[in-house]
C-alpha cells in the first residue's frame, strides 16, 4: 500500500491508498449540455484508508458544491415512511416533545416537512440560497446558512435536538460541522444521524456506489469514532433501507467531579488536625500521593519526615513541601509517636512493616478513599 501526503479529514492521521478509478464523472450534479461536453473530462478518484480510524475516504478533494444539499429522494413514499418512524422513534427516545430540533443542511426541507404533525419545533439550515427560498415558501423555519467553523452559532439556538441526513459524507471537514453542532446544542443534547454505509459497498462489492461528491465512506465503526471525537456519544446504531447506516447520538457528560472538590476541604482538615494531634509524625510514602497530600493540606511544617523504602529518594526533599526523605532504618531512630501511609498500593505490606519492626506504641493511619482512617 502507498502512503497519501493527504491526512484523514476525521482524525487527521495517515492515509493508505486502496484502490484507484479512472475516468470517473467529476460530479454527480453538473450533467452537461451538448455546447458543454467540449470541456467534461473523467478523472481519477483515489479510494484511502485511514490507518488510526478506519474511515474509507477519497484522497480527492471534495466536489465545490459540497455545501449544499441536493436531494432525489425525498418524495419517495419509502423515504417519507422511514423518516416519519425515524421521528416518532427519535422523540419518544430523547424525550423530545415540545422541543427544538434543527436539521443542519436541509436542501429544500424535504425531510425538514416531515416533521409535521409530530410535536415538536422544527428548524433547517441550508447552504444553496434556492433551496432555502424553496423551503420558506413552503411554510418552513429555514435558515441559509453553513457552519464554517466550531464556534459558528446558528440562528434560533440552542437547540435540543440536531438532525442530519445523508449530508456527513459530503463533508471534507466532518469533525467542525459536528462540533459546530455540538455547540450549538443544549447540555445532554441529542442527534439523528444518517449516511450511506461501506459495510453495505464492501458486501455488495459494488464499485459504482463510489462518487467523488462522497468524500468519506462511513462504516460503524468509524462513524462512531468520528462521533466521539466530536463530543457524542452513539445511543443506538442500526441499518435501515439495506444501505445506511443511522446513529442516535448524545452529547457527552463532562465527568462530575464535584465529590473531589467537596472532600479536598475535608480530607485536608482530618489530615491537618490528626498530625496536629501529635509532637512527632511521618507520613510513609514518597510518591505523587504523599507528596500532593504534604504539599497542598498545609502539613508539612508538623510533619517530622516522609519514609521510604527505596534507597533513591532518600536523603531527598519532597518536592513542594521540602519534607525530608528518610530510609525505615533512620525512621526507626525518631521516636515517632504515629505514622500516615499513603501509599495506597502497598498498605498492608507497609503497615506490617511498622507493627512488627517499629515501637509497638505507634499510632498507624492510612488514607486509601477519601478518609483517614486508624489502624
Ligand atoms: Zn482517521
């Protein structure tokens, strides 16, 4: 396999050439008149692969009227009966009723129409200035409109819920158009997601299925790739209409780390008060651990010294707290009245280590969850 000089348009990571195909039609949308056929030449479409997210892509560019969303399909009573139980799918699952949707990229709002009559407020966006009047004729909230970049913000917003149908695989920069969305989304916002499938080209091993106006040709796999690297999660993922692949998507929770922040404080002052308790205390364990807990709690100038067993720390500082690092040998020497391990890995061992070779009077304290705790 060669090597592309182009990166991935999902991931950005390297590219492998597959396969070529001569004298393909430039696009599928400029069908030439008979003045025009002096200037319509085949060329050369390129199928890669990339190596870190799987996704099958043309090493082409994408063709210049990417943007826009140019639709055949969409009176088909096949289509209207999928999308509509698409609709009633999607609204029961995302608890959606009374909310907002949009439809980034709705050409004429042949789908967008379908939303009638279930309840919800249904918005589009359109990049083909045509469609859009089309679409406003026909009683739509549409917007002409393409997000360029993430922090594009769409008029209306935010929304609680984004379609898009058959439009990702056009896109030569999917990742902005998804985070743009992401944006654009409330907390906890969700997604419905079509595009043709590759599974579906590679079982039917149909070459003609490839056209450059698909620049990338998404499988589960690396759609879903895309989707998380994008800030969703996927819900749900099937195949519908034998060819395509359809996602419900969420937005990604940030992690909730409001229980850390809450017991900093109270970790902090337990420490604080039990070395305050005594005249003489080590803490064992001179890793990340004991050294954050020295240096952020405000116990280093109670804390005798920081034991450890490995010979290369000792003689050492603590970095931050500038407690000294001593061997158990040395320890052994201070009188000390108690010990804290924090070393949570290896407390048992340790904490034998004190009972059957230290004074037998030590108090030993272990810190392992989010409390001191006695032995
Ligand atoms: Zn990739």
């Amino acid at each position: 396999m060669e090597k592309c000089m182009k990166k991935c348009i999902s991931c950005n990571g390297s590219l492998h050439e597959l396969m070529k195909i001569e004298n393909m039609p430039a696009s599928a949308q400029d069908i030439p008149h008979k003045g025009e056929l002096y200037k319509d030449v085949g060329i050369e479409v390129v199928l890669c692969v990339c190596e870190d997210c799987n996704l099958v892509q043309l090493k082409n560019d994408a063709v210049h009227y990417y943007r826009d969303v140019i639709r055949a399909g969409g009176y088909s009573t096949t289509m209207e009966e999928l999308r509509k139980s698409e609709y009633g799918h999607f609204i029961e699952l995302a608890s959606l009723k009374g909310k907002k949707i949009i439809e980034v990229g709705c050409g004429r709002g042949e789908f967008l129409g379908m939303l009638k009559g279930f309840p919800v407020e249904g918005y589009g966006t359109e990049h083909k200035k045509e469609l859009v009047e089309l679409a406003k004729s026909a009683g739509l909230r549409v917007d002409e409109d393409f997000p360029e970049s993430e922090d594009h913000i769409f008029k209306d917003g935010p929304f609680d819920a984004f379609m898009s149908f058959n439009f990702l695989e056009h896109q030569p920069h999917p990742r902005t158009y998804l985070k743009a969305i992401y944006n654009n989304l409330v907390e906890g916002g969700y997604g419905l997601i079509t595009v043709p499938s590759f599974e579906y080209i590679l079982k039917q091993n149909s070459f003609y299925e490839i056209i450059p106006d698909h620049i990338a040709y998404y499988s589960f796999d690396s759609l879903t790739h895309l989707l998380n690297i994008s800030g969703f999660e996927v819900i749900e993922s099937k195949t519908v209409n034998r060819d395509t692949i359809e996602m419900i998507v969420k937005k990604r929770k940030l992690p909730d780390v409001g229980g850390i922040i809450l017991r900093k404080t109270d970790i902090a002052n337990e420490v604080l008060d039990t070395v305050k308790s005594y005249s003489k205390i080590a803490v064992w364990g001179a890793s990340h651990q004991g050294f954050t807990l020295c240096s952020t709690t405000g116990i280093a100038k109670y804390v005798d010294c920081i034991i450890d067993s490995a010979p290369f720390k000792q003689g050492k500082f603590a970095p931050a707290s500038h407690i000294g690092i001593i061997s158990p040998d040395e320890a052994r020497k201070r009188k000390l009245e108690a010990i804290i391990i924090v070393a949570p890995g290896y407390t048992n061992e340790i904490a034998n280590i004190i009972k059957t070779t230290f004074d037998s009077d030590i108090d030993i304290y272990t810190l392992m969850t989010d409390k001191l705790k006695r032995l």
